[in-house]
C-alpha cells in the first residue's frame, strides 16, 4: 500500500513538473550563476494577434495571460498564420552586469522590443526566415541579448509572424553566452548530417544534368530537355532547402523569399509537370499509345494552371494555400498513377524503354508513400498532409533512384539510336561497294560507247554542216519577215492618213475653221506619234492609251454627238510596264469607229475598249460597239475595192509575222454580237497579248 502511494504521489509530482511549471510573473535570476538552459515558458505571458491589430502602443497595454499551447519543440502544422507576441520580465538578483541570450526558434518575422520607464516599446532587433540577407551570420540573429543591470527588473516583448503552414519548434529557452555557444553548436551538429545529405544529393543531381546536356549534344532530343529541366529544379529545390538548415551558408541567402517560392511549385514542376512531359518525350506515346499522350497533355496544362495558381497565392501571402493544394494533388494522384503504372506495364515487353520509366516511376512513387505513411503515425494525418513537401530520406532516396533509372534509359535510348546508326552505316557502306561496282561495269560500257561514239561525232559533225546551213537560210527568212513586217506598217500609215485627212476636208468643207484647227493640232500629234511607233515593234500601254484617247477624240469631234467612247482599265494593270505591239490596236478601233456610227437602228454610236489581266502573263483588250455588226459589213463589202477598209487585215497578218518572228502567241477573235443575241447589234473584237 505505501508503494502505490509513493508512487502515486512522483506520478502527480512529475505531472507538476513536466505538465504544467508554475506560471510566475517575473523571472528572478542571478546573471553570474544562470543555470543551463532555463525553460522560460512558465515566466512568458502571450497573446495572439490573428488580425494584426495591435500597435506598438498597444501592445504594453495589451492584456497578456500564460498560454503553453502556443509551444511545441517539434514542427507543427498550423494550417494558417501564427501571430503572436511574448512579454518576459526578467529581475537581475546578481552583482554583475552580464548578457543573457533568448533563443525562440527559427520563425518567419521576429521582432525584438524593449520596454522603457514611459511604457514605450524599443526595436532592439528584427530578424527571420523571411527577413534577413546577412549571409551566414543571419543565424547568430535569432539569439536576442538581454541585458539588466544588477537589482533592476526590464521587460521584453517578442513579436513572431510566421506566414508558412509549418510551423518550426517555439520553445522559448535562456542561455548565457557558454551556455548559447554548446547550444549553437549543437545545433549545427544536429543539421550538419542533414545538409551533408543534402549536398550529396546535389553533387549526383549536377552530375545527372551534366550526363544529359552531352547526350542532348550528342542527339538532341526533347526528353534530355525535359530532364535537365527536371534536374535544375531540383537542384534548385535542394539547394533552397539549405536555406532552412541553420548554420550552413546558401547561395541564395540575398532572397530569403525564393525558398518559399520554390517550394510547393517546385515539387508539382519536378514530379508532376516535368515527369509527364519527360515520360510524353520519352516514350514517344505520340506514336504508341496516342490516348495516353493525351491524357498526359491534358494533366500537364492542369498542373501548370496549378502552379502559377500557387505563385499567385505566395505572392499575396498565403502560404498555408500552396501545401493544402500539393496535399491534395498528391492524394488524388495516387490511384490514377497506379492504373498509369499498370497500363504501362502491361506495354513493357515490347518497349525496353518502358521497363527504365516504369521502374524509376515505382521507386519515387513507393518512397514518397512510405514517407506519407512513416509521418501520419507521429504527426497525424493532417500535419502528415502539411509536410508532404519537406522531403524525408527516404523521398531523396526515391529522388536519387528515379534519376538514375531515367539517366539509364536515356543512356539506352542512346544505345538504340546508337545501334540504328550504325545499321544505317553498314548499309550505306554496303551499297556503296554496289554502287562501285556498278561503276566499274559503267566504265566499261562506256569504253564501247567511246568507240561508237567516236563514229557517231563524225556524222555529228556533217550534220551539224547541214544544220547550219539551214540556220542560215532560216534567218534569211526572218530578215525577210521584218522587211515584210516594215512593209505593213508602211501599209499601214498612208491608209490611216488617209482617213484622218478626210475628217480635216469634211470640217473644212463645213467652214469649221476652229474644229479643222484643233483637229489638224491634234492630227499632227498623231503624225509625230504614228511615225515614231512605226520605227519600233512594241511599246507601252501607257503610249498605246494615250494614242488612242487623241485619236478617239478627234473622231468625237468629227462626228460631233453622235459618238460616245470609254477607256477602260483593269486597276491591277501597270500600264507603263506591259508592252503591246505599235499600231495593232488602231486599225480596230478605227474600223469600230467606222461601222459603229453608220448603224441606223443607234441614234449614238458607242465605243467601249477594256483592258484586262486575265492571267499573270496575259493581257485581254476588248473593242466593242453598236454598230451595224461585222456580218452586215461584209455584204457591204461588194462596194467598189477602193472603199473598202484594209486595217484590219493588214493588223491581222501583222500578228501572225509577230507571233512568227518573236514568238509571242497573239490571238485575234472578232465576234458579232447578233450571232449571241438577235436584239444586239456591233462587233467585240477580243485580243489576247502574252507578256514575254
């Protein structure tokens, strides 16, 4: 019986001690003789500020109370912000003056604050994980000085602000200098193996990324892309994580931020996004298995919409949303990977390289679970979720063993790419000695056809005299052909004169004297023009136009108005770059001219000439009038000879020695526009001009 009261009597004891200190007002304590480590929970009043409302004149005013739930020495899944403040009155019953460290933990803002005699608050220090960028002496920072003279009592407030989800350890603990010195030094041994770790992991993650930017040099192909890209972001993920880990110097301690932000996004980068595009590269399912391509496009975008998701949500300070998304990404995940895993599997015996993604893909799968189910036991499966994204060993070992499957089976892929190449080789090398061969059998057929070809040059040559020969005889005829061609311009001219001099008598004889002087001015344009064109074969549109307006114009004025005439031009024409033949139009034009002002039936004749690019290299001219139409003026054609008009003829021979001498394929259709429709009457003559 006295056992069991004894020992129900060190339980309530030890209850006492380790359950709940006795909670006192001001911390007594000699600063010579401190002893090691003081628990200062029992002498700290607390109070949370979940608004952040409080000013510093505030805060003394503030009503502060003992709250031991605000500790914990592990990391702790908070799930949201945690702003709090600390308030510690310390008493030195000592006879020196000596300095006393107070240590909290490793928090994201930290404010240190000393209380004067008018109740104003001092900042004697700020620091913080995502505060400070004093390279490696950031972390003797966390360590904040109290300082009282002997027989005077101080207080100190502490202001902590941590925005992440995951709380580090907040158990507040007094040192005096030796004491914070095996303290800081335990501490840097305890992190010491983690970072050694760490740094491994990066040395083989470099060493991975240096493997696939010579294979990508070597092949360049999209899936060494996608793994260096996988690679970079863990070495940078890692390499962050060293930022957390007190004591060891980063890179990267200029922006205390970037770890946040590479956090969460880097773990749905590295194992989600980069993963199935890798895996889409790797496997080329474009081609084999097209659904699954598909469906790793579809979760890709997905999970890059996720990202940016989380980079917006970092950026207006809600850290804790990241980590629950990741949470429940991966708890969504898990099934669907396995029917990928088993989909894949059922696939491996035909595709090698399936077997090195299926493998590389179970062990990071099988490790993270394991980390999961290795986490929800102490911390439960809330807490488990929040540190989903602080990698264990056991996740680095996954990491480790997934990038060197991958690296393998690029190797492989390498080897088989290899290998295709130098089948290739052997093929060409193989069908370059048939083709050596084939040349010698070519030599010798053409040693023979040397010896008959020999025979053959002689005659050759013979021919070549006849060829000759005729050559010459051929530009005789074409010498004969300009002269001929000369011959019909110099027809030409005098008839065209000819008509023009009988529009000058008709004015004349009517005593228009002004009419005959404006007509004979514009006459002799046409003089100076028709002399200058005979001398050439071609001249631009533009030239032909302008020819024709004078010339209309001055038929318009000999047939007063009775005569109506339009020009017409296709807007996509240059006319000052086309060329036409001199004088081919005119003798059309006139002959519409004449026939289209003596049909009875029209009280005013109408002229319309259209220009036209029917082709890129065809120009169509159209000439049509109302007149008495081309049938009825061959039955007048039984008039005497010498009134009949031989323009046209004459332009219709001098298109067939163009096309004869240039070759230019000009083609000339006149049709009367009866034979389509009785009710009309005239003539469309439709010429059709290719540009050389």
């Amino acid at each position: 019986m006295n056992r069991i009261y004894l020992l129900f009597l060190f339980l309530c004891s030890s209850l006492n001690i380790f359950g709940s200190a006795p909670a006192n007002d001001t911390l007594a304590a000699d600063f010579s003789h401190l002893p090691s480590g003081i628990d200062l929970r029992p002498y700290l009043f607390s109070i949370e500020d979940k608004g952040e409302h409080l000013t510093l004149k505030q805060v003394p005013a503030a009503e502060f109370s003992h709250n031991y739930l605000i500790f914990h020495e592990q990391r702790k899944n908070i799930g949201k912000e945690h702003n709090c403040w600390l308030k510690l009155h310390v008493k030195n019953t000592g006879q020196s003056d000596s300095a006393l460290t107070f240590f909290a933990g490793w928090h994201d803002y930290m404010y240190w604050y000393i209380q004067d005699s008018s109740q104003q608050l001092h900042l004697l220090r700020q620091t913080g994980m995502m505060l400070d960028r004093d390279n490696v002496r950031r972390w003797e920072h966390y360590g904040f000085p109290i300082t009282v003279p002997p027989g005077q009592t101080r207080t100190f407030f502490l202001h902590i602000n941590n925005k992440i989800h995951n709380e580090n350890a907040l158990m507040p603990t007094l040192f005096n200098a030796l004491q914070y010195e095996g303290f800081r030094s335990s501490q840097l041994e305890f992190y010491r193996k983690e970072t050694v770790l760490v740094q491994v992991l990066l040395g083989m993650l470099l060493v991975c990324l240096a493997i696939a930017i010579i294979n990508y040099i070597q092949l360049p192909d999209r899936s060494y892309l996608y793994f260096a890209a996988y690679m970079l972001g863990l070495i940078l993920f890692f390499t962050l994580r060293l930022e957390s880990k007190p004591y060891q110097l980063s890179v990267f301690y200029r922006w205390p931020m970037l770890k946040y932000y590479w956090d969460v996004p880097a773990l749905l980068f590295c194992f989600y996004l980069m993963y199935l595009a890798f895996g889409n590269a790797f496997l080329n399912l474009q081609e084999r298995y097209p659904f699954m391509e598909k469906l790793f496009n579809y979760v890709a975008a997905f999970i890059g919409a996720i990202i940016l998701l989380c980079f917006y949500c970092i950026a207006m300070e809600q850290y804790h949303v990241p980590g629950m998304i990741y949470s429940y990404v991966y708890l969504a995940t898990l099934l669907p990977l396995l029917v990928v895993f088993a989909a894949l599997a059922r696939r491996s015996r035909h595709h090698p390289l399936v077997r090195f993604f299926l493998f590389g893909s179970l062990c990071f799968y099988i490790a993270c679970f394991g980390s999961f189910i290795m986490l929800v036991k102490p911390l439960g499966l809330i807490s488990a979720l929040g540190e989903l994204s602080a990698p264990s060993l056991l996740i680095i070992a996954g990491v480790l063993l997934q990038s060197m499957f991958f690296l393998a089976g690029l190797s492989y892929r390498n080897k088989l790419v290899h290998n295709e190449r130098t089948r290739t080789q052997e093929m060409l090398i193989k069908q370059l000695n048939k083709n050596k061969e084939l040349q010698r059998k070519l030599n010798e057929q053409l040693e023979e056809l040397v010896k008959e070809q020999t025979t053959e040059i002689l005659r050759k040559k013979q021919e070549l005299e006849e060829q000759r020969k005729i050559q010459l005889e051929t530009e005789y005829d074409k010498k004969l052909t300009e002269i001929e061609l000369k011959a019909i311009r110099a027809q030409i001219n005098p008839h065209f004169i000819f008509n023009c001099l009988n529009s000058i008598q008709l004015f004349v004889m009517q005593r228009d004297y002004e009419y005959a002087q404006k007509y004979l001015s514009d006459f002799s344009y046409l003089i100076r023009k028709t002399l200058d064109f005979s001398r050439r074969n071609f001249i631009s549109l533009a030239d032909e136009i302008a020819y024709l307006n004078t010339y209309l114009g001055l038929e318009k004025m000999r047939f007063e108005n009775k005569m109506e005439y339009e020009i017409v031009i296709d807007p996509v024409i240059a006319t000052a770059e086309l060329e036409v033949p001199a004088m081919l139009l005119q003798p059309y034009v006139e002959n519409a001219v004449k026939y289209g002002m003596t049909n009875s039936s029209q009280a005013i004749g109408r002229l319309l000439i259209q220009f036209n690019q029917v082709a890129p290299d065809m120009l169509e001219c159209l000439i049509e009038d109302n007149g008495i139409g081309i049938n009825r003026s061959k039955t007048l054609r039984t008039l005497p000879k010498h009134h009949q008009s031989s323009g046209m003829e004459i332009s219709f021979n001098r298109a067939e020695l163009l096309n004869k001498m240039y070759n230019t394929g000009i083609h000339i259709y006149v049709i009367d526009k009866s034979e389509n429709n009785n009710t009309e009457s005239g003539t469309i003559v439709r010429i059709l001009i290719p540009q050389l």
